[in-house]
C-alpha cells in the first residue's frame, strides 16, 4: 500500500512564500511521475506542476513564482512557491503515477490549505 503525506500549507501575506512536501511511503514500487494540483472553492481542480522523466511543467499561472522538486532517494516532492497571490488560496494535493504489485495507478496526498490573504 502506498501513501502521499503533505505538509507545508498556512497562511501567509500576498508575495510570500511557501514550501510543500510530499512524501511517499510503501513497499515494491516505482514512481514514474510526481507533482501538484490545487482546487479552489467553486472551482475545479487543476495541475499546478507535475515531474516525469526529469522534467516539470508548470500551469502558466505559476510559471515564474513557483520551483518543484524532486528528491528520489526519499521519494519526495517539493513545491516552492513564491510571490504567492491571494487567487493562489486552494487546497494543494500531491499526485503520484505509480508502479506497484498492484499494477499502475494515480495515488492523491490528503491535501493541505494554503491562504494567502493580508
């Protein structure tokens, strides 16, 4: 069984920052991408970066204020984002594409608020 913990949300004043991690934690398993969505109240949820094969896309909103990272040998991935906005406030949610004993799946981190508001 794998799972995605996150960390890193609050509350922080328009043009600060932020740092998120993602960690995932199991047995037997490859992952072949990692990133980030967000869903904002009343809206859907969208892809903010995701990493695959060494190389991240960002959501052209956050290109610029935001940087991910992965470090593989702790299977974790970072999302700083900098400059935040107030339309920037949504839960964030780790994704992972997944390669396990029990064949290839998407698995979701639990989210974490993040607020950006003087």
């Amino acid at each position: 069984q794998v799972q995605l913990v996150e960390s890193g949300g609050g509350l922080v004043q328009p043009g600060g920052s932020l740092r998120l991690s993602c960690a995932a934690s199991g047995s037997g398993f490859s992952i072949l991408a990692m990133g980030w969505y967000r869903q904002a109240p009343g809206k859907q949820r969208e892809l903010v970066a995701v990493t695959s094969g060494g190389i991240t896309n960002y959501a052209d909103s956050v290109k610029g204020r935001f940087s991910s990272s992965r470090d593989n040998a702790k299977n974790t991935v970072y999302l700083q984002m900098n400059s935040l906005k107030p339309e920037d406030t949504a839960v964030y949610y780790c994704n992972a594409d997944i390669f396990s004993p029990l064949g290839r799946r998407a698995y979701w981190g639990q989210g974490t608020q993040v607020t950006v508001s003087s």
